[in-house]
C-alpha cells in the first residue's frame, strides 16, 4: 500500500500523462479526421462516483493488509479497455470492490481465500491493472455477498538469481521495471516487454499469456516459465523447475492462462538471457502490404529469429507520425549478447530487397524506427485524452496461418469497417501491424477508430468489437493472441476451445476453488 498512487481514471500513476506535444498531435490527427471542433479536458475526481458503502469487513487478522478506502476502491475496479475508460468518463463504475487485500506473504493470500469462502464473496485477483479484456473488474452476479480484490503488489521480491542456470524465483506481485532493474545489477534480463511493461506484473503476465519484446521465437511468457506455484482455495500447486519435461501434460500449463480463475501466481523461477550487447536495426519501406506480409513469411521461415519482426501497415505509421502514410514499413532489428548481428541482419535485408523492399537511408533509420518505438510505448497515455472527445480508439489481435492470411485480413477489415459505419453512421479508420510472426503463421494486431456518440459510446464500441470478434474466429483465427480472455471475450473463447477442454477445465476448477471465488465469469463460468 505504499505504492505511488495509481491514477485510477486513466494509465499509470498519478501525475504522469501526455506531453503537451502529444496533445497537439492528437488534436491535429482526431481533429483532420472527424473534423472535431472541441477537445474537452476531463480530470475525474474521487468525489465524484457515489460508491455503495463495503458489504464486507475484514477479520482482525487481515484488517491490517486491507482497505476500502474509495480511491482505493475505484483504482482496482476496472482495468484499462476502451470501455472501461467511458464509464470513468461517465461517473459511472457499476462494479467496485467492497475491500482491497494486499497480502505480503503466502500464508496471507492464503487467509484471504479463506475468508472469501467464509464470507461468499468473490475473490478477483490484481496485478498491473492494465487488463483490457474486463479481466480484473469484480463483474459478478447475485450469488456472491461482496466481492473482494486481491492486489499481488505487495509480493514484489527478487528473491534468488541461479546464474549458472541464467534463471530467478521471483515473486509474482513486482511489476517489470523493478524486476528488470533487480535483473540487471546481475547482468542479467528477462527481456520480456509487453506494451504494458510500466505497470505489469510477472504474475499478471504469467496468468494471461503476455506476448513480449521478441517478434520472432520467444514470443509468449510461456517461453520463460521454468516453474510455478500457484496458491488455490485448495492448497498450493508448485510444479517442479526443470529445463523440460515429458512426463505428462504440464502444471505449468495450468496456471500459465489461468488469468486468476484458479489461483493466485506468487513466485515463479523465470529463465533470464544475458543482457544484449550487439544490436543491428534497419528500417524497410513496401508500397504493397501483400508483398511486405510475403517478406515477413520468407524472414520467419528464414531460421535467423530476428527480436523485431514488425510490420506495420501505411495507415498505422501516418496515424503515429511514423512517415506520411505512402508506404507501409517493416521494422527489423537484432540483438545478441554474444555475437556481431551483421551476418544474419545483411542476410534479411537480402530477403527483403528479393520481396520488393526499400531499405531505408542509414539517417533515417533510426527515425522511422524511433517515431513508431516512442508512440507504441506512449499509446496508452492517449486514451485517457480521446475518450471525453468521443473518440472510438480501439484494438484487437489474433492469430492466423499464412496460406489463410490474405483472405483473412481482407475478411477483418472489411467487417471491422463496416461495422463501423453501421455503429456510427460515418466510415472511420482501421489499421493493422504484426506484433508477432511464426514460421506458420503472422500474429495481426488491428486497430479502429472511428467518431461516436458521447452517449452511446460504449454501445457503439460493442458493435463493433463484437462484428470483428465475430469475424475473427468465422475466419479460424484466435480470439486472443496475448491479451488474454477475460470477460469480454468469454463468448468467442468457448466457441474457439473443445467443448471437451471446456469441460475440463471446469473440472479442474471444481478441485481447486471448491467454493467458486476466483475471478468469476473469467476462463470458466
């Protein structure tokens, strides 16, 4: 609880937002687009929610670690979608916790599973916040008496580096940059960097299948996971740290996805790298985005496993300032902690240059590559400014094999636009980049944005998101490539799973929260 204060109406902590600069861009591009004559400021204020009185106290011995505090409250009440900033917006929060637990240690994790038992309430777990799939907002229905959020934030440690191994037990709760930090006095890095690294936490990447820094080869977090333990309702499940296994199917498959339906991640032994020494960039321009997708395909399959592998689509770089949207651009780089990256980065410019590739002037190099860098980590800082604007700024991924990928991308983005247009009456914009690639197949991360209704906004943004969520799997793609199921997209999640699973998973749960109080509604219902 002696955390900086976390900004409970939009991303990060309190003080921190866009830039004045950024501001002026965002007005410039939302306001070329819509044609916006007004780009109102809106500041929520605690005092502004009227938030029911708690339904629960906590025992004499967890009061310590406990609070309702309302800023409290309202900061671990929803995560960071597009929704869930309107009803910010709105002043209208439905679903608070009644008590924010921060358990230091196991056996208090422990004890607060107990009494949400006891008390029949739910239980959701918190990490970084920054879910924007409703995984973290404590959305339960009448059975439960109260609901009850446990924020990890207090598990925070380091708490051993086996060197010769390269690897670390860590605890669950500290959010990234501090684990990198701790990392790094040893020279060593997990080199794991969602879009959320600011605020996430291992345990919160763990639980929702976090994609990273990597484009190519180490991608998901599951690539990083040597063990975990994970404490349930019905004990603590640790499975054993191993390079690999064959024996059976994995525990730490369990848990890795479980997004806090079955448990609460409290350490893990995490395989690190040596921190990178040589590093190789090159920025490449296509005015055909087929013919860049065929390059990326050709890189993938390639054997050299560049770390930045990102394509990213003329419409994306002109929204972020990237170039003037007359060329789409690949983004590839190197990097290595052991050896010069110049043979296998002239190798892919080969490759490129073979698929009609422009490789941009070493000057402008680090320009392109540079601009998109800084607006993917800045992103989520804008849309606590577009909301009040009635901006419909939003995004989906997925997954999907190359032999299908022309005709599925041309599927997404005529649904996403249409639906659009139908949600608003007006055409709007959508765009596209790969996040990640395979040797079978890219991973299409979509973005949309269009101008809504300032009350009808969340209905709108349903429309739509369901239209392309739709679509996404009408296509066999995944419904989530590494933003996690939540409760928003529970309904495409058990259309894409075997019922079979489905069935077995719940099962599962049956055995490790008998009294059903983890995380509601998300993974198994």
């Amino acid at each position: 609880m002696a955390e900086r204060k976390l900004k409970f109406w939009g991303w990060g902590y309190e003080g921190e937002g866009a830039s004045d600069a950024e501001r002026a861009g965002l007005r410039r591009f939302y306001g070329g687009m819509f044609a916006l004559d007004a780009f109102p400021d809106d500041v929520p204020r605690v005092e502004d929610y009227a938030l029911p009185p708690p339904r629960l106290k906590p025992p004499p011995s967890l009061a310590p670690i406990c609070t309702a505090d309302p800023h409290t409250r309202l900061a671990h009440a929803l995560g960071k979608s597009f929704p869930d900033a309107v009803r910010v917006f709105d002043r209208k929060v439905p679903n608070v916790p009644d008590v924010v637990a921060f358990p230091r240690n196991e056996k208090q994790v422990a004890a607060v599973m107990d009494w949400a038992a006891v008390a029949k309430a739910a239980l959701i777990p918190f990490g970084g916040g920054s879910s924007v799939v409703g995984g973290v907002e404590p959305a339960v229905d009448g059975k439960y008496k109260g609901a009850i959020t446990l924020s990890t934030t207090a598990l925070d440690k380091v708490l051993e580096i086996d060197k010769t191994s390269r690897a670390a037990r860590i605890q669950g709760g500290i959010r990234t940059p501090a684990m990198e930090e701790s990392l790094g006095k040893a020279g060593l890095t997990l080199r794991h960097f969602p879009q959320s690294f600011r605020m996430a936490t291992l345990g919160g990447m763990i639980a929702t299948r976090s994609g990273g820094h990597f484009a190519t080869l180490y991608t998901h977090i599951d690539d990083f996971v040597e063990s975990v333990r994970l404490v349930t309702p019905a004990g603590v499940m640790e499975s054993r740290r191993l390079p690999g296994s064959g024996a059976g199917p994995s525990p730490d498959r369990l848990a890795i996805g479980s997004e806090g339906s079955l448990g609460v991640i409290t350490e893990a032994w995490m395989r690190l790298q040596d921190k990178p020494r040589f590093r190789a960039g090159a920025a490449v321009s296509f005015a055909d985005f087929f013919k860049a997708a065929e390059a990326v395909r050709a890189l993938a399959q390639s054997g050299l496993y560049p770390a930045n592998c990102r394509l990213v689509d003329a419409n994306e770089c002109k929204a972020n300032g990237v170039n003037d949207g007359s060329a789409h651009l690949l983004v590839l780089g190197f990097e290595s902690a052991h050896a010069d990256v110049s043979a296998p980065m002239a190798r892919a410019l080969e490759i490129v240059r073979d698929h009609g590739g422009t490789i941009d002037p070493a000057g402008n190099t680090e320009g392109a590559v540079g601009a998109w860098r800084n607006a993917f980590i800045r992103m989520p800082y804008f849309r606590e400014i577009i909301t009040p604007w009635a901006v419909i700024n939003d995004t989906f991924e997925t997954a999907i094999t190359w032999e299908r990928f022309p005709a599925f991308h041309r599927a997404i983005m005529a649904a996403t636009h249409e639906a659009i247009e139908a949600a608003t009456g007006a055409k709007g914009l959508v765009t596209c980049r790969f996040t990640h690639v395979y040797p079978d197949g890219p991973a299409p991360y979509y973005s949309f944005h269009a101008k809504g209704d300032r009350k009808r906004l969340a209905r709108q943004w349903w429309e739509i998101k369901r239209a392309a969520s739709d679509a996404v799997i009408a296509q066999g793609g995944t419904i989530t490539h590494h933003h996690a199921v939540g409760r928003d997209h529970m309904k495409w999640y058990e259309r894409q799973r075997p019922k079979l699973f489905g069935a077995a998973l719940k099962a599962a749960k049956g055995v490790l929260d008998p009294a059903g109080v983890m995380n509601p509604g998300v993974i198994v219902r």
